[in-house]
C-alpha cells in the first residue's frame, strides 16, 4: 500500500495520555504504610502448583502474595464479598494506571460501581521497572489461561488453566455449581508475570518472571473482599502455559489485621457518584 504524502507528519503527532489520573482520589500511602508495619498475619492460604486458592479479607486488613519457592505467576480475581457481580475490572484498571501496576496503583471494580477494590502498598519487584524488551510485571493486559483458546489452538481439552482452577476455587468457597461459579470469573491481574507487546508486531509476549522465592506484592483491602489466586500451570510462564510442562510452584496468600486505631480517619470508599440515568 502506498502511504499519503503526509504519512509521516500524520505519525508524528504527539500521543495524548486517554486518562489523565492526577485527579484520581489518593490513597493515603502513608496511613497504609504504617498500618502495614504493625499489622499480623490472621490466615494463610496456599494456591498450590496448578490448582487455585480462595480467601476472604475484611476491608481495612491487608493480602500479601508471596512466592513460595520455585519462580510462580499468580492469576488473581478479586469479588465484593457480598456480592459477586461487583468484581475486579482489569481494562479500566489498565486504562487508568498502565498496563502494568506496582506500589500506589488500584485495583477498580466494573460499573456501576467504580471504585478502588484493593491498593497496592508493597511490591519487592517494584525494580524492575520497564526492560528493553518492553516487558515489565505484574500485567493488567493478559486475560488468564483458559480451556476454550487452549482447545481452538491445540484441539484438546486441558483442565487446570487459571480460569478453571479459580472456577473450582470460587464454587467451593460460596458452594456453587461450576457453571454458575465459572460466570463470574473474570480477567486478572496477573501477580509476577512479566509481558508486553512486542515492537514489531504489538504482539501480547511473556517471559520468564523475574520473581524469585519470597519476594512478595501486598494489597490494602478497601472494601471487604472475596479473592481467589491461580498458580497458573505456565510456572515462572518462561516457555509455554495450558500444560502440564512447565515447573510449576506454590503460592502463599496471607491475610494481615492492622493493629487496632492504626487507620484513625481511613473509610472504605463509596460506589461510583454517576447517577445511573444515562440521560433520559
Ligand atoms: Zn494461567
């Protein structure tokens, strides 16, 4: 095809930021940070290699996601305890903070409600920053592991993908019948795992993780949670996932209380303001 005349002034307009956030309510890193200093563990779970975990975690307490031992992504859901149908939106979290998130980034809930479901408030790979590749952690691009794409691609089912072992995860914790647990599982933050798009072709890519055993990323809880966390059967996700192949290893999920007045003035945040009219 051959370009306009004006191709390359046309390329070389400036990109405009879609979502500017600097009017974005601010958590109060500060508050967090010492209420996490004081705070004890009260529950542990353990998402096991290729099988997913699930957890309940009041609002004002903290999660802490840890590498066990072996380099491991996680794929997290996150649901209002009380109602499954306010969840974890990743599009809108990635239009709002970037496709990846670290250390003061939200985790925010689908319409209509809108709002900050989990804080980040630690993250030991919170160096890692961007590398050459484009590649970077902690990724709100990638949509979880799933036996449907595993079977359009590869022809053959494959039953401990992310969106079946948090399926399985979420019908034994609110005893549900699989198929109606499995509506509700949605596109994750995918903890540990590093991707982006390739330069040439904007492809979605994985790498190895650089996670390595106990290095960790903690949540402050906003409203009361339900979560759920996958270690996907793609392991550090180096080679391939949707298989029993790669090394696979467990996840740690720790659920902290702060000490008591440690969030003097903190209030979990209300749904969205929109009036729900949607002009008529
Ligand atoms: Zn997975």
């Amino acid at each position: 095809m051959t370009p306009p005349e004006d191709a390359d002034i046309r390329r070389a307009v400036p990109p405009v930021i879609c979502y500017p956030n600097d009017t974005l309510p601010l958590a109060n890193m500060s508050l967090y940070a010492e209420a996490l200093e004081g705070a004890d563990v009260i529950s542990r779970h353990t998402a096991a290699p290729r099988e997913a975990c699930a957890f309940e975690v009041p609002a004002g307490h903290f999660f802490r996601i840890t590498c066990a031992e072996t380099p491991q992504v996680g794929d997290l859901n996150l649901w209002n305890a009380h109602d499954l149908t306010e969840r974890f939106y990743s599009g809108k979290t990635r239009a709002l903070h970037g496709s990846h998130v670290t250390t003061g980034d939200r985790l925010w809930s689908g319409f209509p409600y809108l709002r900050p479901m989990a804080t980040i408030v630690a993250d030991t790979l919170g160096w890692y920053g961007r590398d050459a590749f484009g590649g970077a952690v902690h990724d709100v691009i990638g949509t979880r592991c799933d036996p449907y794409t595993h079977q359009l691609l590869a022809g053959n089912d494959y039953h401990h993908c992310c969106h079946s072992n948090l399926t399985r995860a979420l019908a034994d914790a609110r005893d549900l019948p699989l198929a109606e647990a499995e509506k509700h599982v949605h596109d994750v933050l995918n903890v540990f795992m590093c991707t982006g798009f390739t330069h040439d072709t904007g492809q979605y890519f994985m790498k190895a993780s650089p996670v390595r055993k106990d290095d960790h990323l903690t949540f402050f809880a906003e409203i009361d949670l339900l979560g759920a966390l996958s270690a996907c059967p793609g392991g550090d996700c180096s080679a391939e996932h949707s298989s029993d192949t790669a090394i696979c290893g467990p996840l740690l999920v720790e659920v902290m209380a702060p000490a008591s007045g440690a969030l003097a003035g903190w209030k979990s945040p209300v749904i969205n303001g929109y009036d729900r009219s949607h002009g008529r």
